[in-house]
C-alpha cells in the first residue's frame, strides 16, 4: 500500500519560498527584479506568473545596466569628491601651518610648502576631472533610471488591465514605459520629475475585474515579500550603513568651536606669560610661551578647516539626513507588509493597496532624488 504523501498548498510553499529566499545575501541586490529562483514556486498561479515571466524578460535587462552603470558613476564621484575635500581642507591647513613655522621652525617650512603643492594640484585634478566627466550627474541620471524601472514592475501589477482580461493591451503599456524611460537621457528631465507627481494614485477597478482567491492571495504574498519587506530591508540596511559611517561627526561641531576658542585663549595666556618671563632674564622660558602663542593662533585657525572638512563631506552625500530618511522608510514599509494580507482575497482592495504603496515609494524616490540635487557636490 502506497504511503499518502501530504499535498503541499501552493500559497504556502510560494511564501515558504520568498521567506527562505529574501535573507540571502547573494540576491540582496536584485531579489525584486529577478523572478527566475522563483518561477516553480509561482507556477501554480498562472496569470501571475506569466505576467512575472513577461516582466523578467522586459524589465530585468535595462535596470541590470542602469543600476551597474549607477553603481560605477557613484564610485567614482564619491572617488574624486574625497579627494577634492580632502585635499583641498589639507592644502588650508598646510597654509595655516607655513605661517606659523616662519615663527617657529623655518627649516621645516620648505617641506609643508611641498606638501601644499602636491594637495593644491591633485585637488586641482580632481576638480577637472570631476567638471568635465560629470560622474555625480551620469550617477544620478542612471540610478533615476534603474529606480523608476524597478517602481514600473510593481506599478504594473496593480494595472487593471492584467486582470480583466486584457493582457495585449497590459504588455503593450509595459513595453511603452519601458522605451520611454529608456529615452530619459537628461539630467533636466530627472530634475523636473523630482519635482512633480500626483497627489493620489489611480486605484478605481471596474466591477467585471477579477481574480481567483488563490491568485490574490499569491499576488498579495508576493506583493509583501518581494517589494514590501525587501526594501524595507534595504532602507534599514542603508539607514545603519550611513550612521556608522557619520558616527558622532555631526555633534563633534560644538566640541570643535570650543577647542578652537579654548586655543585663543592659550594664545592670549602666551602672549601676557611671554614678555613678563623675557623681562625676568628667563629667555629659554619666554621662547617656550612665544611658540605656545604661534601654535595657539594657528590651533584656532585648523580647527575650523578640520570642521569644514568634515561638514563637507556629510554635505557632498547628505548622509545624516539620507540615514534618517531610510529608518523612516524602514518603519513605513514594515508596517504596510505587516498589513498587506488584509485586503485578501479582495482583487479590488488589494490593487488599491499595492498603488498606494507605490505611489508612496515614488514619493520617497522624489524626496530622495531632491535631498541629492540640492546637495554640495563640490566637483
């Protein structure tokens, strides 16, 4: 006699799936795009799956190439961006420095001059460099690009052409979207997107609209995992990433005005000690407070440039108000994924549900891409 082998329900193994394939660290970077791992899992949801199939093959290719042509560009900006800053906040300091070793130790002057030319001219360079290639540019048009293809997958999903039985007419308007945003090629059009959008999305589905239970509940789990909690977890990765990588630079503002203040008043010590210490015969004495005074001045002139330095950088990337933007993302998207099946196995409801999710996301993107174009590039 033949053992029963139990039936695995299909919604059940489809979310079993996404939930063991969404930690994986080789998919952190394509897990939404790329529907391949995922299509047995999906097959027993036929209009789903072959809407995914069809997406996969229109859609993952032109955002591979935007998001590596992104990743590239950013490099390389963040590359010259660095030296730019670093150099040129180093070239400051070594002017500061050459003054106060005329009054102190000359023989070392000729070296911090030398040193001085050689930040002057690689931040020179890379200013050129950046001028004229114009990688922050070039970064944010194709990350444009990859996001809005990534927003046009999921968009697509809530399209009620899908699932009322037009299905030509659904890849039809894919296929156009995609070749227009393939023709987004200027900085000025991503500009002016930024900066406009509807107030609401589209969500009215008509009554002769629907679907399966099992088709709605599947699209909705799929809906949760692949866009809600995977990019939920990529904001809370990025939030985490940028405050490391801040620290406490940010507060160390305060500190740094005071220490420069703290160095005046050294100075202001030296130069009262100094003359009383030469007039009582005690030369090496009034020499000693005579340098104290000269590094003083100089202290209160570096620290400044040391904290510029730093407030450029975050300025340059906007890391301290990206990394509070992303933990806000996080919260908002954890909580629309903890309530996504409650609008199952209601079609109508749960289109409404991914729009408004969508429509929040291209919201977030607006904002970001905003937050970027206002930022001091300094290149």
């Amino acid at each position: 006699m033949a053992a029963n082998v139990p039936q695995i329900d299909p919604l059940e193994g489809l979310q079993s799936h996404l939930a063991a394939q969404l930690g994986r660290s080789d998919r952190e970077d394509a897990f939404d795009l790329d529907d391949r791992p995922e299509m047995e899992a999906l097959a027993p949801f036929g209009p789903l799956a072959k809407a995914l199939r069809f997406l996969d093959e229109t859609i993952r290719e032109p955002w591979q190439l935007a998001n590596d042509t992104a990743k590239q560009h950013q490099k390389r900006h963040r590359r010259l961006a660095s030296v730019a800053i670093i150099t040129g906040g180093t070239s400051v300091a070594l002017a500061i420095i050459q003054l106060a070793l005329l009054k102190s130790w000359t023989e070392l002057k000729d070296w911090a001059a030398l040193l001085e030319g050689i930040a002057v001219v690689a931040g020179l360079i890379a200013v050129v460099v950046g001028l004229g290639a114009k990688f922050d540019r070039h970064w944010l048009l194709q990350r444009h690009l990859a996001q809005r293809l990534r927003m046009l997958k999921f968009q697509s999903l809530a399209r009620t052409e899908l699932w009322c039985g037009d299905e030509a007419k659904w890849q039809d308007w894919v296929r156009a979207e995609v070749e227009a945003l393939k023709h987004t090629d200027s900085f000025k059009q991503v500009k002016e997107w930024s900066g406009v959008g509807k107030t609401a999305p589209e969500t009215a589905v008509p009554a002769n609209c629907g679907a399966t239970p099992e088709q709605v509940r599947a699209l909705a789990a799929y809906y949760a995992c692949k866009r809600l909690k995977f990019q939920s977890a990529y904001f809370l990765r990025q939030s985490e990433r940028y405050r490391r990588r801040v620290w406490h630079w940010p507060h160390l503002g305060l500190p740094l005005f005071f220490l420069s203040v703290l160095a005046v008043l050294l100075h202001f010590l030296a130069e009262y000690v100094g003359p009383r210490e030469y007039n009582a015969g005690r030369a090496a004495v009034a020499h000693f407070w005579e340098l104290v005074a000269i590094w003083g001045v100089a202290a209160a002139a570096l620290i400044p440039v040391l904290s510029f330095g730093v407030r450029a950088w975050f300025s340059a990337f906007e890391l301290p108000r990206s990394a509070s933007l992303f933990a806000a993302k996080h919260y908002a998207l954890d909580h629309a994924a903890a309530h996504a099946p409650e609008d199952t196995p209601d079609l109508a409801a749960t289109l409404r549900h991914i729009a408004q999710n969508e429509h929040f996301l291209e919201h977030e993107l607006r904002e970001w891409l905003r937050l970027l174009l206002e930022a001091e590039w300094f290149l």
